[in-house]
C-alpha cells in the first residue's frame, strides 16, 4: 500500500497482510531483514515517522493507528475507535477514543508535535458519509484532540509545508 525510505531501509506497508517489512537498501538487491506486525485485519495504508525510530501507520479497516517501533519491530500503541471489534495484538499498549475519532483512515502525517490522520469517510459500500476529516492526535502523548472538516469527501493524502498541512480530495464537495 505505501512505501517509506528512512537512511538505509525501506519500509513496505503491506495491507491485508498486516505488516510492514523492513529492507536493508545496502543490499543488492535489498534484503528483507525483518516484519513489523500490526493487529490482524486492520489493513495498514500508510505510514509517516515522527523520528528515527517511531512511524505512526494508519489501519484502514482497523479504524485506528499504531506507533510502531522501527528499530525494535514493535507495535508499541494502538489508537483505536470505542467499539472498533478484533484484536488489538500484537500492539502493547492500546488508546480508545470514544466517538467516531477514525472512518477509514488513509494518510497520516507528522509535524510540530500533531500526527494528522485523513479519514475517507465511507459508508459499508464505500460510498461517502458525508465530507471527509483529518483526526489530529498530539505525538507526545497519543491522545487524539480533535477533528478537522475536510472541503470535500474521499480524504486521502497530505503533505506539511511551512506548517500548513495540504490535503487532498478524491471526490467531489457535498
């Protein structure tokens, strides 16, 4: 689903696999050496670092994020909708936010202390709820603050430039 570079490795984001595999990119060609698990059947999408050893991945199916430790390979927090069903192994810790602070969460991004999570807002046949949101969760303690409206449905990507926060789209305004 995504691919990530971070000096020497590439971190590849693999969806209904449920984890991320790590490659030494001082090989050639690139050696897998080693997997990050995330719970089963949340469908990871994305993935953004906040420093040399964290990413925050967004679970699409999940409704949630994981902090993963890069150097330890290990799902270290879990940041999960109230009510969300399945396991939340192999994630040591586990955060549950009441309300509806995910819905399909697609993109993540990490700037100025805030993890930014784009939401696509789907209904059980994907098609839009309503505008999409961007669930902002402060990266110091994993607690989710708040939701941003999107302008449109099907938020997906995002980037951070000059501390504005850009996020894209794929569907039309309702």
């Amino acid at each position: 689903a995504d691919i990530e570079i971070r000096g020497n490795r590439a971190y590849v984001v693999n969806g209904f696999s449920d984890n991320i595999q790590v490659f030494d990119l001082n090989q050639d060609p690139p050696d897998l050496i080693g997997t990050i698990a995330v719970p089963q059947s949340s469908n990871p999408i994305d993935m953004a670092f906040s420093d040399d050893s964290h990413a925050y991945v967004a679970n699409n199916i999940g409704q949630s994020v994981a902090l993963v430790n890069v150097n330890t390979r290990v799902c270290e927090t879990l940041i999960v909708r109230a009510g969300q069903g399945g396991t939340t192994a192999p994630c040591q810790n586990v955060i549950t936010v009441a309300g509806i602070p995910f819905e399909e969460p697609v993109g993540v991004a990490v700037t100025n202390g805030r993890v930014y999570v784009t939401n696509n807002n789907l209904d059980e046949n994907f098609n839009p709820m309503g505008n999409g949101f961007i669930s902002v969760i402060n990266a110091t303690n994993n607690q989710f603050i708040t939701i941003i409206p999107a302008t449109g449905v099907n938020t997906t990507s995002m980037v951070a430039s000059d501390g504005i926060l850009y996020a894209m789209n794929n569907g039309a305004v309702l």
